[in-house]
C-alpha cells in the first residue's frame, strides 16, 4: 500500500508549484543587488510601525529593522524601503536571505499537517534530523528543542544528573550561556542576572590571551586546579566556548584547552561545548573538531544556522525519564531547513583549511587588517577565525562603538557589538550567499564610516 502522503508529494502539480514560486521569487530579487537609502514616503510609517512595536514588547529595538519578507543572499530588503548588506544574520541564525534552495527544502514542509512537531508526535524529518547530527558529530544521542538557551539548560541538566551529588559548575571569564535563570547564572556578565536569584554555584577561569600564551595558560590551569581543590569532587561540569562570541570573539590555540580538559578528565569533570554560534563557520562542521578536541568532548549544544537546536550528548549522560521534554521539537519548516543548510555545508566546499569559511573569513580579515594599518588610531586587529569576524573601533569605548554601529546600519550594514572592555564591532556573513564581492562592499561602507568622524 502507498502512503496517502507519498501521492501528495509526487503529484506533479507540486513540482509546476515549487517551479512556478522560485520563478517568482528570481523574478522579484532582480532589483535587490546592492545597498539602497530608504524611501522617504516610507520612512513616517515605518516609525510608527517601530514605535508600536516598541510599545508592545516593552523595549525599543536596537536596530530600525523590519523586514520587507524579501531578500537576496547576502542584501535584505526593509519596509522603509532600504536595500543593506546583512553581515550579522540575527547573530548567526540565517543562511542567507530568501535563498531558492532553502525556499525549496521547505516548500513540502508547508504542506505538513502539523506547523510544529514534537513532543508525543515526531515526524520524518524529525528522524532524519537526529540522525543526521548524531552522525556528523561523532555523539551518541540528540535531543532537539526550539531554543539555544533551552539546549544549554538540557545540557546542564544532563550533567548535573549523571554526577549527582555534585553541584558546581566551571566556566570562562567573559563567557556568554543564555539568559534563563539557571544561565544567566553562568554567563559572566551582572547586567544580564540584575535581580535574578543564583541558580547555579559558578567558579570562572580566565580565557586564554595572544599577548601572553604561555602565561595565560598556566594561569587558567592554576585556576582551574584551585577551584577543583577548593571544593573537593563538586564540580560537575565544564562549560566551553571555544570561540566566545558576545564575549568579543576571543580564541584560543588547541594546546589551552587541552591543557584544561586533561585536568578536568583527571578529576572526572564533565567538558560541555557550546557551538551555539560557532557550528558550521570555521574549517569543520563544530568547532571541537575544527579545534580537533573530539576525545574530550562530552555533550555538545548547537543552534542558530541549525534553524532547530539541539543537545548532543554522550550514552553516559543519557538522562532519566521526565528529566528533559518540551512541547515543540521544532516548526516543520525549520527542521527541514536545517536538513537542507548542514547538508549544504558538508557538500559544497566550506570546510578544509582551504574551504570557503576559512578562505572568505581570511579575505575578510586581511581586509580589517589592511584598514588597521592605514587607520591605526581608530581601527584595532581584527579578531575571530574563519566566518566569525570582528574589530575594534574607536579604542573599544562602548558609546562609540555602539554608535558606530548604528551609523553603519544607516549606511547599509548590519553587524553588531561584542564584548565591553574593549566592545569590538563583529560580524556572521550569511554562509549561503557571501561573495568576496559582497565582502569588498561592506569593506567599503565600514571605511567610509570611519572616515567621516563624528562619533
């Protein structure tokens, strides 16, 4: 007997239907190819449109960004009628603008009969999803959720109940884990947990610096071996963010956190990896592979460019029944949207020290680089590796660089700020469309920026 869907999915009226939107969609994207001003009968409406907004969530946005729902690639389309170059991509989570093949991936997930799947009832792509991200991380077992954020918590979860009794947790200095109760109370910032209770008991070792390697080094590991002897046999687990993202963009060479995690594998201490914003830009699929620390890891969380998050997790840390659920897995488009972007990833040329992130994140960083020698008092490094790229401009002092930010927006790019001791300006290239091309333009628009003073 055929499945009632099999013949839904291979009636031909759908492939004319698929043909027919992406012919639509090529059609109207003709006119979006590079950085337009906003239309000047839009703007009022707009205004309004933002200030409701405002007044409706309870806080303004950072950016005057609505989209217009049409892109292409690398360029986005607002309501007021502005074109800009999206180099920030919602901190990661896009593959680019109104891309055919993702519209094409997603086109039978319209069709599902559910809008969201999970919980008591999975679909197909469900299956394959899990499958897929078991398979090209080396772990054991996934459990997808809707947010970051969430990931992490199953994550912490996971750990803290496989080494009951303990109950502290280890982290970097200057990390960034979400902004739940219980990760607030780990991410290394006061602004983020003003008024919140302390959930989790958190010691901090200081993150690797390029300006003193071997000592930043022994520093951390005397550190971390403090904390572990401090409290005897407590510490559950490691968090680690191989490349900190709302930290600055800081990194570290493969030997620091090898250094830390024989430590950690002495005293039999979880290693949790956050590639929340790192999975699928630098010269493999995760960053501990990338950093080739594949023996350590122990649970894994990704998400954004993923579409659905997930907790990737060894069979050690397969949790008890009712530990971790939720209500939705993921919205049907979204998961096979994220089938489609790693697929994408894994066969068309990213990774490999040769690959696109490597080679486009290189192109982008010497670019900065060339900018810091020509501008040395208002332009520092750059910093980051592969497609995760970031500078320092303006000295790092935050209202300058904030407003920077907001005066490149209006110039037509959109990046974002991390860090604050110095807050350096960063940027996620949307990993689907970016041209060395689309580089040299936004390169353009940072330099004219720059030059026009005023901040």
């Amino acid at each position: 007997m055929t499945l009632h869907s099999s013949e839904l999915f291979n009636d031909p009226r759908l492939a004319q239907a698929r043909n027919l939107v992406l012919q639509a969609l090529s059609d109207h994207q003709k006119g979006i190819v590079g950085i337009r001003p906003a239309t000047p009968n839009l703007v009022s409406g707009v205004a309004d449109q933002i200030a409701q907004f405002a007044q409706d969530r309870g806080g303004p946005l950072y950016y005057p960004y609505i989209s217009s729902g049409l892109g292409n690639g690398a360029l986005i389309e607002l309501t007021d009628g502005s074109i800009k170059y999206d180099f920030i991509n919602g901190i990661g989570a896009h593959f680019g603008h109104s891309l055919p093949g993702v519209v094409s991936a997603t086109f039978d997930a319209l069709l599902a009969d559910t809008v969201m799947q999970g919980n008591l009832q999975q679909s197909s792509s469900t299956v394959d999803m899990i499958h897929l991200l078991t398979t090209v991380s080396g772990l054991d077992h996934c459990f997808l959720t809707t947010s970051g954020a969430m990931a992490a918590e199953n994550a912490l979860k996971m750990v803290f109940q496989a080494k009951m009794p303990r109950r502290r947790l280890l982290a970097f200095e200057g990390c960034f884990m979400g902004r739940t109760i219980a990760l607030a109370s780990v991410t290394d910032k006061a602004a983020y947990r003003e008024g919140l209770p302390i959930a989790i008991d958190v010691d901090y070792v200081p993150f690797f610096s390029e300006d003193d390697p071997e000592g930043s080094t022994s520093r951390a590991v005397a550190t971390l071996k403090s904390h572990l002897k401090r409290y005897v046999g407590d510490h559950a687990a490691m968090a680690f963010e191989l490349v900190q993202g709302e930290g600055g963009y800081y990194t570290a060479p493969r030997s620091f956190f090898v250094a830390l995690m024989d430590v950690l594998r002495a005293h039999d201490v979880a290693i949790i990896v956050d590639e929340i914003q790192t999975f699928g830009r630098l010269s493999r699929l995760f960053a501990f592979q990338h950093f080739e620390l594949d023996e350590y890891v122990d649970v894994v969380t990704v998400g954004k460019i993923t579409q659905v998050c997930g907790t990737l997790f060894r069979s050690k840390f397969k949790p008890r029944p009712g530990l971790v659920s939720q209500t939705f897995t993921g919205a049907s488009t979204a998961i096979a949207a994220g089938i489609y972007i790693i697929n994408q990833l894994i066969a068309c040329g990213y990774f490999g020290p040769h690959g696109l992130n490597m080679t486009l994140g290189t192109y982008f960083s010497d670019r900065l680089e060339e900018l810091s020698h020509r501008m040395p008092s208002v332009v520092g490094g750059p910093f980051g590796t592969g497609m995760m790229v970031a500078f320092t401009p303006f000295g790092g002092d935050a209202a300058k660089v904030k407003q920077f930010s907001l005066d490149l927006f209006e110039a037509g790019v959109i990046g974002f700020t991390a860090g604050s001791s110095p807050m350096r300006m960063r940027f996620l290239p949307p990993l689907g469309a970016v041209s060395q091309s689309d580089i040299d333009a936004v390169m353009a628009c940072i330099e004219g920026v720059i030059s026009k003073g005023g901040i």
